[in-house]
C-alpha cells in the first residue's frame, strides 16, 4: 500500500498536487493535528516548512518545490517570473530551475534557493490562472513580468513564443498598459514592440533565428528576409528558411539540436537542402555556439559567401568596399 493510499482522501489529493498540501487542505479532509503529527513520527509525512506538509517519497520535482513555496509563509502566493514562464512552457525556459513566486506584502518563504517578490497585491484576479495545480501568474502577465523585471532581451523571446503560438497580442497590449500604471517601469519596451508587430510581419520561429539576425546587421549582406518561402518556377512551395539572401539565392538556417536533431529530421532536412538546390538555392546551417560566441566570424564568413554567390550568379549587389 502506497503512502498516499494510506492517506486516504487527502493522500489522493497529494498525489495529484505533486505530494504536497496545507495543514488548513488536510482539515478539510478530517486529518487534524493529532493525526499528522503520528504521521510525522511514523515518517509518512514531513513539514519542510510550517503548516506545508509532504508525503515522505513523494518525488522531489523542481514543481513540488515551486508548489511548497507558493503555499508556503501562511499566504498563498503564486509562480511568477521565471517559474511562470516554464510552466507556460515558454521557449527558453524548459529547463529552469528557478523557483520565482509573487507573495502578499510581508510575505515570506523560509525556503533555500526560492526568489519572493511581495507583489501579489498588483495581480488582479483575471492575471492569475492555474497549471498543473499550481496557481500561476497568466501567459500574458507572465510576458509583462518578464520585460519588467528580466530585461527586454529575455521578455522578448518571450513575446515572440507568445505570438508564434497565436495568443493574442490585444489581450498582451491591454495587460501591459494596466499593468505599466500600477507598477511597469520596463513596460515601454515592450508596449513598443507591441505596437511594431502590429504590422503583417513574420513571427520569428525561434528566439534562435533572433540571435542569428543580430550575427548579420550589415550592410555587405544585403536585402536580407526571414521566414523565406523558396517556390519552384510554376510557383509551387519548396521550402521555407529561417533566413535568406533571396537576391543570391542563399538560405541561412538557425541550426540547433532541439529542432533539427533525430535521423527523421536529419532526413526532412536533407530532402528540403536537395529540392532547394534544384531552383539554384545554396543552404548553409549557423550553429547556437557560432553565433552566440562569435558572431563577428559568423558575419564576415556569410559576407564572403553573399560575395562568392553574386559573383557565381553574375548577380550585381550594393556591396559597401
């Protein structure tokens, strides 16, 4: 018999909430104070911190640590920040092991390794939603928080897996304008760059393809696009590249493990590097390394390709000398 049916009720809601629940949850249950502590001695349950109790071999997951620190300090609090971000399974963020909650003021957390912020009173209640069983701050405050207390790099790459999943960027723009006057110093940038998007521009597909761009700011690779559709003569699909030189012909894909790992992609990869080859097209891949470490090398050695590509094709370009 597993500790958590040995419970009962309130084992079964331990089991479904990471093996962790409040003193307050297990008198709803009818597991008082003199039944816990007997479970405590018997080593069926521990008290990691006061009135948070957890089943003993229950799985330590970095979500039963997110868990015990939004109940944990008397006031429920919820996952912001980083944490929100990952249970959102926003890109970037997969594998955080940041444990980021937002407390009322006072609000503690005797917890090691666990960032508290004592602003739960700026979230209204349509900003907080719950995810596998965690009260979490939304997608979109989540983007807000992101720009307003990480950075416009970090909340940008946010932004980007927020669009590219087609949530509404309306719904961002009026979270981050009601938010901005409560308490939204860095929430310019992002209202900002709401405003840009509202223009039919591609969403990028990863935060890769960003990093990428910023390796090719210059004025010897000209024209350059992405999300690049490559159609044959009869204007049928070919392909699609993260990035392109369509003037000369070359895609530049952002090559990372995640996306193009596996022999099924290797092969997908290959058929579309051939089909692109047959309209004239050469692909070339960037490593996540070779444009977050050296992006200097990465550009002079695209600017040499666009360079050898307009020569081959007899192509004319307002190369600068």
């Amino acid at each position: 018999m597993t500790r958590s049916v040995a419970l009962g009720a309130v084992g079964e809601f331990a089991a479904a909430h990471h093996g962790a629940f409040t003193r307050s949850q297990a008198a709803e249950f009818d597991l008082h104070r003199g039944p816990i502590a007997r479970l405590k001695e018997r080593g069926v349950l521990a008290e990691p911190v006061p009135n948070v109790l957890v089943v003993v071999g229950a799985p330590h997951t970095w979500q039963q640590r997110l868990f015990i620190a939004t109940l944990a300090g008397g006031a429920p609090g919820i996952a912001c920040g980083p944490s929100a971000a990952r249970l959102h399974h926003f890109d970037g963020f997969e594998v955080d092991q940041r444990v980021t909650v937002a407390k009322p003021p006072g609000g503690r957390v005797l917890l090691k390794h666990v960032q508290v912020s004592q602003t739960l009173a700026s979230y209204a209640r349509r900003d907080i939603v719950e995810i596998d069983g965690i009260r979490s701050a939304s997608a979109a405050r989540t983007v807000c928080d992101l720009y307003n207390f990480h950075g416009s790099a970090v909340g940008e790459r946010a932004l980007d897996d927020f669009q590219r999943r087609g949530m509404s960027l309306a719904w961002l723009n009026d979270v981050a304008r009601r938010v901005q006057q409560d308490k939204g110093r860095g929430l310019a940038l992002l209202l900002a760059e709401l405003e840009v998007r509202r223009s039919p521009t591609p969403v990028r597909d990863s935060w890769f393809e960003k990093l990428v761009e910023q390796c090719l700011q210059s004025v010897r690779i000209p024209g350059l696009v992405r999300q690049h559709t490559i159609r044959d003569s009869r204007g049928r699909f070919v392909a699609r590249v993260d990035l392109a030189v369509p003037a000369v012909r070359l895609g530049i894909e952002a090559h990372s493990k995640r996306f193009h790992s596996g022999p099924r992609q290797e092969a997908l990869d290959q058929r579309r590097d051939n089909a692109a080859a047959l309209q004239g097209w050469e692909l070339i891949y960037v490593g996540y390394d070779d444009a977050k470490r050296t992006p200097r090398q990465v550009r002079e050695y695209i600017e040499l390709l666009v360079k050898r590509r307009a020569l081959d094709l007899g192509v004319a370009l307002p190369l600068a000398s």
